[in-house]
C-alpha cells in the first residue's frame, strides 16, 4: 500500500499502470460513473424544491423529500466510492491521489447528516432547515469539482500516454 502511495507521488500521475487497470476493470468504476450523474440531477431538482420554498413559502414536503432523496444518495455514493478507492489504491479512504477531494468530502457529509438530525429532531424551523441545506448543497457542489478537475486530470493522463 505505501508503494503504491510513493509510486503515484513519485510520477505526478494520478494513476499507477496498476491503479488505472484496476480502475477499468472494477464493477465499482462503473457505480460511480451513474450514481454521480443520478446524484448531481437529484441535487438540481431539489435545489429548485429548496429555493421555490425559500421563494414562496409552499412545497416543504416536496423540498425536504428532495433533500432526503439527495443525502441517500450522497451517502450511498460515498460508500461505494470508499470501496472503488479501496479496490483501486488499497486504502478505503485518503489515497494520495483523492486525499483533498476525501477531506471535504466529510464537511459535505456532516453538513448533510445536521440536516436530518435538525429534521428529525425538530432543532431547526423550515427556514433554518433549507438554509442549512443550501449550505451542504454549497459543500456538494465545491467537492464534485474537486472530483471533477480529478477526471480531467485523469483524462489529461490518459493522453499522454496514448
């Protein structure tokens, strides 16, 4: 395992020959590549349900559901990805190569979970909640970058080498 970290900060590559091969060749690749997509339309539709409400003051069920729907993802998304990162780095979590992007992508979890604990425990007005909301929605959108410019620089990579 700590090869393969010195082998990845060695090159500058995002990827070892070995990494990128178990990459491709992992069923969890493929997870990610529609659970990211399916998550970031739920996040667009629930924003829309989040500022409508914020806006006029109707469709909180309709907004809270959106967020609900939106944190299962986000949760199921991270697990999966923990497992993809295990399968292609060796470490569930905070490989050298998805370090930062593993950091934040906790401040987004934990915005995410004090907005279904506020809900289930009422700590928070509707208000509150969807501003909340809005503020892991903010960490959401700050972390897919992240992951974003990742795919990117692995695509860059894959270039290269062509």
């Amino acid at each position: 395992m700590a090869q393969q970290a010195q082998t990845t900060n060695a090159s500058g590559a995002l990827y070892t020959e070995e990494q990128r091969a178990r990459r491709d060749a992992s069923v969890w690749t493929l997870v990610q590549g529609i659970l990211a997509p399916l998550q970031f339309l739920v996040f667009l539709v629930s924003l829309v349900l989040v500022i409508r409400y914020l806006l006029t003051g109707t469709g909180y069920e309709a907004a809270t559901l959106s967020i609900l729907a939106k944190t299962g993802l986000l949760l199921l998304i991270m697990v999966t990805g923990a497992i993809w990162e295990k399968v292609v780095f060796g470490q569930y979590l905070f490989a050298p190569a998805f370090f930062w992007e593993d950091v934040f992508s906790f401040a987004v979890i934990a915005l995410h979970t004090a907005y279904v604990w506020a809900l289930y425990t009422g700590a928070l007005p509707p208000v509150e909640l969807m501003a909340l909301a809005l503020a892991a929605y903010t960490t959401y959108v700050i972390n897919a970058g992240q992951f974003l410019l990742k795919l990117r620089a692995a695509r860059r990579q894959m270039e290269g080498a062509v």
